[in-house]
C-alpha cells in the first residue's frame, strides 16, 4: 500500500467506526482527573496556578458580567492544549487537524457571544457595523462590509488552527522522511537535517500552545 503525505490527517476507524470521539475524550481525563486529597500535591498546585494565572490574563479586558465565561474558556484552553500537544507524540492522531472540529468548536462560541450581544446591548451591538462619522454614501457599503467580516470569524477560528497544525505536521513529516532517506547515503546531510526536525519539533510545540491561546483569546475579545 502506498501512503500519501495526507494519510496521517485520516480519521482512524476500527471495524468501520470512526475514534473521534474518543480521541477527543482521552485528552481531557489525562488533566481533569478529580481528588479526594486535602492537601495538593505539586501536580495539582502547579495546575491551580495555571488555571488561575490564564484566567486572570484572559479576563483583563472582560467586565465582570463577562467572567462567567472564565471556566467555559478555560476547558477549551485546556482542550485544545492537550490535543494540539498530544497529536505530536508519535503514531497519534490530531483531531484538530479536521477543519469540522475546529468549526464545531469556533461556531457555537462565536454564536453565543453575537447572541448575547444581541439580548443584552443590542444597540451597540448593531453600532459595530457602522463606524461613527461614516459619509452618508458609504453607509450600504460599509454596512456589508462589516457584517460580511463577522460572519468570517469563526471561518477564519477554525481555518486558522487547522492550518496551523496541518502545515506543522507535514513539514515533520517531510523532514523526518528526509532524514531517514539521507541516512545511509549523506551522514552528515542526515545529521543536520535531524537537528533541523529537533528545531523544528520545538517550534510545533510552541505553536501547539500558541494556537489554542489565540483560539480562546479571539473568542474573548468578540465576546
């Protein structure tokens, strides 16, 4: 059988049923796993830290109606980490690579927050599609130009991590076939191209983290 490049991004199934969901599910019990302990331990603290150091960040910009939104944009900050940095880990698979996740996730969202704009300033929220001081001609225009650009946003939330991760993942895995190929022939070409994957294994995870954080700071800021 010959793979493509693309076969990695392939949603595994056995007897013909898809592992998504479970793929999606493992991630979350690895981080949310309840205690009974009185005292922390340095794995929970260290977590308790976490949770509250990028609550605090992410809320800055928030009134305080708005931080009741701080848990729900903290599980899928924690989510979204995990899976991002798990699908590096070899013989694994990504669920964010697949674009319908990523809407699943950026259209509810982003539907909530334009609905709750709606129900709760609607005239501000009907005043961001007309800038103030807009000439009297430009007003139909600039009016579709802005509602076109809001419907965008969650295309552009989840197209931006598929993207991201995809293109992360393929150059992997070109450079790490590179590697094997060049190995027995070019030892020394080998080598540095293996020191290029580490770098570049690095700057994934990196980016893994990134993603996620602006996943959820874009969702703040609409909201």
């Amino acid at each position: 059988m010959i793979l493509s490049f693309f076969d990695q991004f392939a949603i595994p199934q056995v007897l013909g049923i898809p592992l998504m969901l479970i793929a999606i599910i493992m991630p979350p019990l690895l981080i949310l796993n309840p205690s009974n302990r009185l005292v922390h331990n340095r794995l929970s603290t260290l977590q308790l830290w976490f949770s509250k150091t990028f609550t605090k960040q992410l809320m800055l910009p928030i009134n305080t109606p708005g931080h009741k939104w701080a848990s729900t944009l903290l599980a899928i900050t924690l989510l979204l980490l995990s899976l991002n940095l798990l699908g590096l880990l070899p013989y694994t698979f990504t669920p964010t690579t697949q674009l319908s996740m990523n809407m699943a996730l950026a259209v509810p969202m982003w539907l909530s927050t334009i609905l709750i704009g709606m129900r709760n300033q609607p005239t501000m929220s009907l005043g961001h599609l007309l800038p103030e001081g807009t000439p009297t001609l430009l007003i139909p225009i600039l009016i579709i130009i802005e509602t076109i650009s809001l419907f965008i946003r969650p295309l552009a939330l989840g197209v931006r991590l598929t993207a991201n991760l995809t293109a992360g993942h393929l150059l992997i895995q070109l450079i790490s076939t590179a590697v094997f190929i060049l190995m027995p022939s070019m030892t020394l070409t080998a080598s540095v191209t293996f020191i290029i994957l580490l770098l570049l294994t690095g700057l994934e995870i990196a980016v893994a983290m990134i993603q996620a954080y602006v996943f959820v700071l874009l969702l703040s800021l609409y909201l």
